[in-house]
C-alpha cells in the first residue's frame, strides 16, 4: 500500500484550517527532498507557517508539498516529499499530529510489504499448535 502520510496531512489541514486555526508544518529540514531555507532551521528543523494568508500556492500532493512563502521579507520556493513532514499543529492550541518515521522505499519503488498475517497464520499452524501470544493494549497517558 502507498503511505497515508499525504491523506493525513490532507486532512489534518483542511481540519485546522476549519476550525479558524493556523496550521503549521514541522519539517526535517535535512530530508534529501526538502527545499526549505536552512538560515531558518534549527536542530535540522524548521516549522512552516502553511495557513492560506502567508502562503501561495499550496499544493499537497501524494509526492510533493509545494508552496511559495517570505522568510526575511524574501520569497522562497518549498518542496518537500510528505516522508520530511514531521508533524502538522495548530499554533493556538497544540493539537494536531506527530508522524512516525516510515521505512523508505524499496529499489523496485514499492514499499516494503508488512508481514501478511494470514500467511504468518498458516505456518504457525504448521509448526504445531502453539498459540501465538494475545495481543495486549496500555493506557498511555
């Protein structure tokens, strides 16, 4: 399957800017894919004001986040792949969301497949009748 991190970045946006607020991106400023003015970064990140008034253009693609925007009164060119978007938040109140890190593609340009459970069921049942362990959820807080 292609990553969900575009679609949720899609969503999460379209939600923030819904809901009157300002979405901002951090960006891992030192992603291979990312265009973005280093003089800005910190701990190679850098956090977008992406809200429709202080850019142009916006555009969230499955491969691309394209937009223009003024650092220092200048204009600049950003691109960047949805994999160097670290996280999408509303400045007012925080609340928006973290991504995990994501494998990178294979050679091929597919993604590494994850384990077919049907399969990994099939040659449990074949090497006997252990059971496998029960799965367990914990409240985090």
């Amino acid at each position: 399957m292609t990553s969900n991190r575009p679609y949720l970045i899609r969503a999460i946006y379209d939600w923030i800017i819904d809901n009157g607020m300002t979405p901002h991106l951090m960006v891992d400023a030192d992603h291979p894919s990312a265009v973005v003015p280093m003089e800005f970064a910190e701990d190679g990140r850098i956090v977008l004001n992406v809200a429709p008034q202080a850019v142009h253009g916006i555009h969230i693609g499955n491969d691309r986040i394209r937009f223009s925007a003024r650092f220092g009164g200048k204009p600049f060119a950003i691109e960047l792949a949805p994999q160097a978007v670290l996280g999408l938040f509303a400045r007012e109140n925080g609340q928006g969301m973290l991504f995990p890190d994501e494998e990178p593609r294979a050679q091929d340009g597919r993604e590494d497949a994850p384990m077919d459970l049907a399969k990994s069921a099939a040659d449990t049942a074949e090497q006997g009748d252990e059971k496998p362990p029960r799965p367990r959820l914990r409240v985090v807080k």
